[in-house]
C-alpha cells in the first residue's frame, strides 16, 4: 500500500547526485523527491509527509545547517542525515550538537548511505526496543530488565528514552538538557543531569561501573549501541 512506502526528501543543489541518489532509494523500495533549494523543498514539505530527509549543507538559497532547525521547528522531528563535500570538524561537531541522526562527506558510496538510511530507520521504529538484558516497552512506558519491571522515576524515563530513540547515534549533554526538565519544571543542570545518569545505570547495568548498555563519549555525552550488547 502506498501508505507503507517509506518516503523520502532529498535536499541536494546538484541536479547529477540528485537524481542519481534518487533512482538509488526508488530501486531499493524507497519513494523519493528531490529538491534542489531550501525554497522547493519548503514547497514539497508543507504538501508531503516524509520519513527521512537527506540535507546538503551547501545550498544556492541558504545554510543546510540552519535549514535544519527550520525542519525541526515547522515540520516535526524528522530524521535527517547531512550530506556535504565539506570534511571540518566545526561542521562535524556543529551538525552532532543540534541533534542531526548522521552526517556523510561526499563522494560517498551509494550502499554506505543505503545502510545508514536503513540503520536510522530501524531505530526511529522505537514502539518496542529489546538492548542485552533491558525491553523497553514505549507503549506502555514501561522499561524491563531480565522481564523484571524497572522502577524509574519520570525525569529518569525520559532521560533513557531519549536515548533508546536514538539508537547509535552519539546523544550531546546539552542535547539532553535542552529536552528535559525536573519535576518542578526546572531546567536541569549539568551536575544532576550527572547524578541521573548515574542512578538510570545502577539500575539497568550489569556493572554500573562499566557499562555496556550506555556508554559515555569523553567530552560529548553518551550512546547506546544495540548490536554490540549480548545477553
């Protein structure tokens, strides 16, 4: 059925890659539209629903980077991969702190970018996520570890299930207390987002010491990666 057709928007001025990204996906299953402008994809967005949008950083009318909290403002919190010919790590750092799911350096291969779209839409399908010993059951809010329910306390579910969504992808401290707030409705600072931290790994990990569901990235934040978690 066409409503199960995953679609999605590529936002790329080179009419060459453009078009050859797109006959790529729509191979694949994938429905594709392409946009060559921030203005086109401004029009094929306030008339389309997608599930991914693939954005160069470089465009004739603006900044893909500012285009990108543009998105996320109007349109919803879609997941989107930069694409861009600019290898610096200031673009790197700069795409990864507003919450981008990848980012991708042309040239690039064409399966490379096939297994990224697939990889960040399997972990956007978050109804139900099994991570080693912990079952996270989104739909009844509800997270279990050994098939045992875990007692969290509400600023300590949110914290674990902006993680579990975002899957692989490495998750900013500022990130995080930019979507969170205390019980009072306070902004959580750096230090108790720390001790948070903390308590949601003493009760999840094996080893709360050394952990292996979510691990901390040394100067940026932390990520929870699946596949490298048996149980």
């Amino acid at each position: 059925m066409e409503s199960n057709i995953i679609k999605i928007l590529i936002i790329e001025d080179s009419d060459v890659i453009a078009t050859g990204i797109k006959t790529i996906l729509d191979n694949e299953g994938f429905k594709a539209y392409t946009s060559n402008s921030i203005k086109e994809a401004k029009e094929i967005l306030n008339s389309n629903k997608f599930d991914l949008i693939l954005l160069d950083i470089l465009l004739p009318d603006g900044n893909g980077i500012d285009f990108y909290c543009t998105i996320k403002k109007l349109y919803g919190n879609i997941p989107i991969i930069f694409l861009t010919a600019k290898s610096s790590e200031d673009d790197v750092v700069k795409g990864l702190e507003l919450g981008a799911d990848d980012y991708i350096i042309k040239p690039f291969r064409m399966r490379e970018l096939i297994s990224r779209i697939k990889n960040i839409l399997r972990r956007n399908d978050t109804s139900n996520i099994k991570i080693g010993p912990i079952y996270f059951d989104k739909e009844n809010n509800t997270v279990y570890k050994r098939n045992e329910p875990i007692e969290l306390t509400a600023l300590e579910y949110k914290l674990l299930c902006i993680l579990m969504e975002n899957l692989g992808k490495v998750i900013t401290r500022e990130y995080l207390l930019g979507r969170i707030w205390d019980v009072s409705s306070n902004f959580v600072n750096d230090n108790t987002l720390t001790v948070y931290m903390k308590r949601i790994r003493d009760k999840i990990e094996d080893d709360p010491n050394n952990p292996k569901i979510i691990k901390t990235i040394r100067g940026i934040g932390y990520k929870v990666e699946s596949n490298e978690i048996q149980e």
